[in-house]
C-alpha cells in the first residue's frame, strides 16, 4: 500500500511538472502577443494538462484513504488550490489578450469604415464639381448666345430705325427668337442652381434677373419701331391719291400639288406686309374648303396652323404619292396618238417641276418612275433621242424646251437639254471622268470590279445605264495585245483571274465574246437520295442563289412542298415568272449520314448530258480511279446553290485550268481541258424567289380591301386623307356620296 501511496504521489508531481512547463510557454505566447488561432490551441492542450493533474490529485488522495494512511487534509488541499489560481491566473490571461485582440480588430474596422466614407464622400464631391462645371459651362454657352442675339438685333434695330418702312415681320421674328434664347438661359440656370447650396444659390437668381432687364429693353424697341411703321403706314394710305386695285390673296383649297406654291407665296408676297396680329386672319381668308376646315379651330396660333397645314398637305411622300399616281392612270399609249404623247409629256414635266420645287426631283427621275413611264410608250419610244446612262443617273434631268413637233419618221425636233452627268462613279462627281480618277486608279483590280458592279456600270466604258453589249464606245482592250471587250483599267483584273465577263448568252463551252475556248466541264456528280436508292444527277452550281429540282423528279421521289412564286431567267434573258414549289430534299453522303437540302421546283434545269471520255486525263491526277470521276448521263436532276457553300466541292488536285474536287459527296471534274468536250447547257441563269416578306404595300393593301373597300369617285387621291394603299373608301362611305 506504501507503494501504491508513492507512484500516486509521483504521477501527481510528474503532472504537475508538464502544467506549469506548459503554463509558462502559454504565458510567453501571450505576452509575445502571437496569433490568437496558437494561443486557443495552446490553451487547449493547456486545459487538458490541468484536467489531468486533478485526477492525479484525486488518485494520490484515494490511495492515502485506502492505505489508512494519516495525512493533512489542510495541507493537501492547499496544494490543489494553489493549482487552481495558477489555472485561473492563466485563463484571464488568455481572455484578456483575446479581448485586446478584438478590440484591436474593431478599431481596424472602423478605421477601415472612416477611410471608405472619406472616399465616397470624395468621389461624390468630385461627380457633384464636374456636375457644376459642366451646368456653369451650359449656362455660359446659352448667355453668349443671348448676348449675341441681344447684339446682332441692336444692329438690325440701327439699321432700320431710319427707314421710312422697317422691316417689322423680321423684327418681330427676331424678337421672338431673343424670347426663346431667353427661355433656354432660365432652363439651364435652374439647373445650374438645383446643384448649388442654399447660400450660394441665392446669388445666382440674380443673373437671369440681369438678362430679363437687357430683354425687356430690346424688346421695347421693337415695339416701338413697329409701331412707328403702322402710324407711317396709315399716314401714307391717308395721303395717297392714286388707288391701285388690291392685291389678290393666293388661295388653296386643299389639293397638294399647289401647297408648296401656295405657302411660298404667302411668305414671300402676303407676309411681309402684315402685322403681327393679322397674320392668322389673312391666312384663314386665304383658305377654303377641307383645308380651311383643317385650322378652323386652332384660333390664331399661325405656328399651330402651319404645322397642322404641313402634316396634311406639305409631307413629301404626299406629293410624290401623288404625281407617281397620275403618271400610272395614263393609258398605255398606241402607235401614232400623238395627242396622247404630248398629254404624257405634260404630266411628266409638271410632275417634275412640282417635285422640284421641294427638291425631290429625284422621285421623277430614278430608274422605278422611268421605267413605269417607259411601260405605257409605243415603239415609238425607241427613237426618242437621249442618252440611257444619264437619264438613270438620278441626276438634275431639268428640261429646259418642251416638244413642239412630231415629224412623219417619227423623230422629235426639241430644243437642247442641259443634263448634269455622274461622270465619276468613286465621287458621284461631274468634274472627271472615272478613269481619270486617282482613287479608281489607285483600287485593287478587285475593288474596281466590284466598284462596277454595284454601280451596275459598263466594262467598256465605265459609264451607268447600259450594257456592256449595247455600249457605243465598245471596244478590245489595248494592254498586252488582249482580245477581250473591256476597258483598259480592267485589264490586270481580268489577268489575275477575277471574274466579270458574264455573257447575255452563252453555252458553257463559249467564253464571254461567244468564241469557243474548249470545254467548261460543269461540277457534276451522282448522289444518292434518302428516300430511294436511284442516284441523282446533281450539279453544284456556285453561281447560283438557291437550289432547284426538276418536278419529274420530286414527283418521282415523292416529294411533298409548299406552293410559291418563282422568277427565273432563261438563256437568252428572257425572264418569266412561274408557280413553283419548296420541297425539303434528302441526300447521303459518302459516310451513310442524311444531309437535308430546301429546293425549288423547276420544269428543267438542264439539256441531256452527253458521255465524256476521261481517259485523256486520267494520268492528270493521282490516287483516283475512274470510277469516282465518272460523269453521269441524263439531264440534270438537282442544282445546288451557294446558299449552301459549305457543302460544295472544293479543290483537291488541279491540272491548268481542270480541277479535281471533292467534298463529303464524293468527287467530281471542272473547268476546262483540250483533251475533253462536254455539250451540256444549263437553261436557267437567274432565279429569285418571290418571299412573302417581298410583297408590294401597295398590293397588299389592295387585297386585303377586296370586297369591303371601293375606289373613290374622284379617279385620283388628291386630298390627303385616303389611306395609304388602297386609297379606297369603305362601302359604307361610299354609300353616303351617293
């Protein structure tokens, strides 16, 4: 029992030893004031050292009760306490440094906080500065303005304070004018002072105030100036012995071919000798009909009344709307009715002068309103004696003489026309000539080609409005003993390859000038369809916009489409529309994998393919057998367009000008070789499908209004009410004409 009473009281000091070695490293940690996560860490495995120095207190205690061993209760429990109070001294210690620690933190924080706040307060402040400076900066922009209006009308002021008779209406234009300026300044000052502090801002009210005082004072002077001109007025009328016949006043009635003359001769003639007060009335006398009906209850708000006058009468599109509609009411003229001729003439050239009097002359002469008058000539049109290229320049085509005889032949003796040519078409300029520009001259030879073909210009001459077949000036090029017909500038373009001698007609064997150069091998080959094993003869066409398929052949696959309008242009240029239909294709390529195709139906595509011996070729090209190239007999079953050029062959092998092609179809032969003749021609140059997004408004209007809408009595809209489309009247109004 004796033993058992040391090794207790042994463990007890040996425990005892590892606490206070451990307090002390605890102790210096805090006062090192290390990271708080190590002296948590540290106190932990602390609190477990003190854990077990209690039990082997409580252990050495029981084994002295068991040995009956006589010990001092006192003295033992002395030495536990004072344990304890190391324990304890500790533990405030650790809570101490901890609550330092978070205090620390939080004044961090705040400090943290206090250097956020600054910032947003200075970055406000600096936005609410830039916001004053740029309101100062407006506010002086607008007071310049005030004071250089204040100036430019005390000099008009000068200048007709001594005239028998001012110019009241400009003054009193002038004056309302200084009023609007004024306006503005207030409007910008308000704002100028909405950013300002209350005791600042009271300053500023004080400058608008000065601005009104230098505007009642100008104003003033007018009024005085006016006035003198009345009193002179009547003092004149009184002392005039000679009485003239009054002038008559302009009127209209609501036809909107004479507003525009109307409204300038009411400013330029009626208005400069009115006053201010009167002008409302005079323009209200001035009016009749729908028109005057218009501005009847707008009392005598001159400004409101032409606003409302402009909106109904004076929009351009109106009279546009207008001249373009009596030009297409003119019958299609016969040959010989020459009356007919001249009444087309006449409304022609007074389309053209009331177009030119808002300078929209252009509507007459652009190549649409051209052509709707070509349409209802005769042959005889054929000999009227102007140049195409100028008249569909959309130039200034003023006729300064009017026909005034027609001879047996035919031909019109007329007086000269000054005509005003585009003749740059990099400048739209009349002052050189294309070729001699030195941007054209400058351009990449495939800028300059594709410069002609958006301005649809001839290669020869590089003028606008004809083709390059019908040109006077045709002729060979002179660069490099070059046989084909286009201008000289063209000439590197048409060396380095780049496409644009695209003939009216020719076979695929022909080149632009129709001579023979050998066979053009079309991109052919045979696919397979999804819906039936037969293989198609399809060719890829990258000319081509979208992709066709003979009707024989979707009936034979069982196509289903949809119905649509379809413009095609045959060889020869000869255009026709069709009824067609959109069906969706399906084709396998070489991997099994089913690729769908939007086609449109078409009679034929092409004329029969002949056979075409490649042997002569065949050692042209390498890894190939003739299998692959083999080109199909038959006429052409299916024609896939650029739309889908991702899918087209592309070059795999080439030999001169033949190339071997390739792509997830298999492989095909194109271009052109001596050895190879091909006769195959394409029937179709030019499709277009007509979208319903393509309807024309007009048209559509016209359809809707079938059965519920009728034409007006009148034959022609000249009112400006009907709506835009039909130009018709309900049934129901016009049941109430009659």
């Amino acid at each position: 029992m004796v033993l058992e009473v040391a090794e207790a009281k042994l463990a007890r000091t040996s425990a005892k030893r590892v606490f206070n070695r451990n307090v002390k490293k605890l102790v210096d940690f805090i006062n090192s004031k290390d990271t708080a996560a190590l002296i948590e860490s540290r106190f932990k495995d602390l609190k477990q050292l003190w854990d077990d120095v209690q039990r082997k207190h409580e252990g050495y205690i029981e084994s002295l009760e068991n040995s009956k061993t006589t010990y001092d209760v006192e003295q033992e429990d002395g030495w536990i306490d004072e344990m304890d109070k190391v324990y304890d001294d500790v533990l405030r210690q650790k809570l101490a440094y901890f609550e330092t620690v978070e205090e620390d933190q939080r004044e961090i924080e705040r400090q943290q906080e206090q250097i956020s706040k600054e910032k947003e307060d200075q970055i406000r402040k600096k936005e609410g500065d830039k916001a004053i400076f740029r309101a100062e900066q407006a506010r002086k922009v607008e007071e310049i303005a005030f004071r250089q209006e204040v100036e430019n009308l005390e000099e008009a002021l000068a200048a007709e304070i001594d005239k028998p008779n001012p110019a009241a209406s400009m003054l009193e234009t002038a004056r309302t004018e200084l009023k609007r300026q004024l306006e503005e300044c207030k409007r910008v000052n308000g704002e100028y002072v909405l950013l300002l502090d209350a005791e600042t801002a009271g300053d500023e009210i004080a400058w608008f105030t000065s601005l009104q005082k230098i505007y009642s004072q100008i104003s003033k002077k007018i009024g005085d100036v006016i006035q003198r001109k009345s009193d002179t007025k009547g003092n004149a009328m009184r002392g005039s012995t000679m009485k003239l016949e009054r002038m008559k006043l302009p009127q209209f009635s609501g036809n909107i071919r004479d507003y525009p003359r109307f409204r300038s001769d009411f400013e330029k003639q009626i208005l400069p000798e009115l006053e201010s007060g009167k002008v409302a009335y005079v323009l209200k006398s001035c009016l009749e009909g729908e028109a005057f009906d218009a501005i009847y209850n707008l009392d005598d708000d001159v400004t409101k009344m032409w606003k409302r006058l402009d909106e109904k009468y004076g929009l351009p599109s109106k009279l546009v709307d207008v001249v373009v509609y009596d030009i297409k009411n003119i019958k299609h003229l016969q040959e010989g009715d020459d009356q007919s001729f001249l009444e087309l003439i006449n409304t022609v050239e007074k389309g053209y002068q009331d177009l030119a009097r808002i300078n929209m002359e252009s509507e007459i002469s652009n190549s649409g309103t051209v052509s709707l008058i070509e349409e209802r000539l005769s042959q005889q049109r054929k000999i009227i004696e102007y140049e195409p290229s100028e008249l569909r320049t959309g130039g200034d085509h003023a006729r300064k003489g009017r026909v005034h005889m027609i001879d047996r032949d035919g031909k019109f003796i007329e007086d000269k026309e000054a005509t005003k040519t585009t003749r740059c078409l990099v400048h739209s300029s009349s002052t050189h000539n294309t070729a001699d520009c030195r941007v054209y001259q400058e351009m990449a030879p495939e800028g300059k080609v594709q410069l002609l073909k958006e301005k649809q210009a001839c290669w020869s001459c590089l003028k606008i409005g004809h083709r390059s077949i019908d040109c006077r000036q045709r002729k060979k090029c002179n660069s490099d003993d070059c046989s084909k017909y286009h201008h000289d500038s063209l000439h590197v373009a048409h060396v380095q390859g780049v496409a644009f001698h695209i003939p009216y007609f020719s076979r695929p064997n022909s080149d632009a000038d129709g001579k023979e150069s050998g066979t053009c091998l079309l991109q052919v080959m045979k696919i397979k369809s999804a819906v039936n094993a037969a293989p198609l003869n399809v060719l890829w066409d990258g000319g081509a916009t979208i992709s066709l398929i003979t009707f024989a052949k979707a009936r034979e696959l069982s196509l289903d489409g949809e119905e649509i309008r379809l413009s095609v242009v045959k060889v020869g240029g000869v255009k026709e529309e069709m009824r067609s239909s959109v069906y969706k294709l399906p084709l396998i390529d070489e991997s099994g994998e089913t690729v769908n195709f939007r086609v449109y139906g078409i009679d034929r595509i092409s004329s029969p393919m002949e056979g075409i011996n490649l042997n002569g070729v065949m050692h042209l090209f390498q890894n190939i057998n003739k299998q692959e190239i083999q080109r199909p007999n038959g006429e052409i079953d299916v024609l896939i367009g650029y739309e889908y050029a991702g899918y087209h062959p592309e070059r795999e092998q080439s030999s001169g000008h033949l190339l071997l092609l390739k792509n997830r179809f298999g492989r095909c032969l194109g271009g052109s070789h001596t050895s190879m003749a091909e006769n195959t021609l394409k029937l179709i140059q030019h499709a277009t499908v007509h979208h319903v997004a393509r309807i024309n408004i007009e048209n559509f209007f016209d359809t809707e209004s079938l059965g519920v809408e009728c034409s007006p009595r009148c034959g022609s809209c000249r009112c400006g009410r009907c709506p835009i489309g039909g130009k018709s009247f309900t049934l129901k109004e016009e049941r109430e004409f009659d």
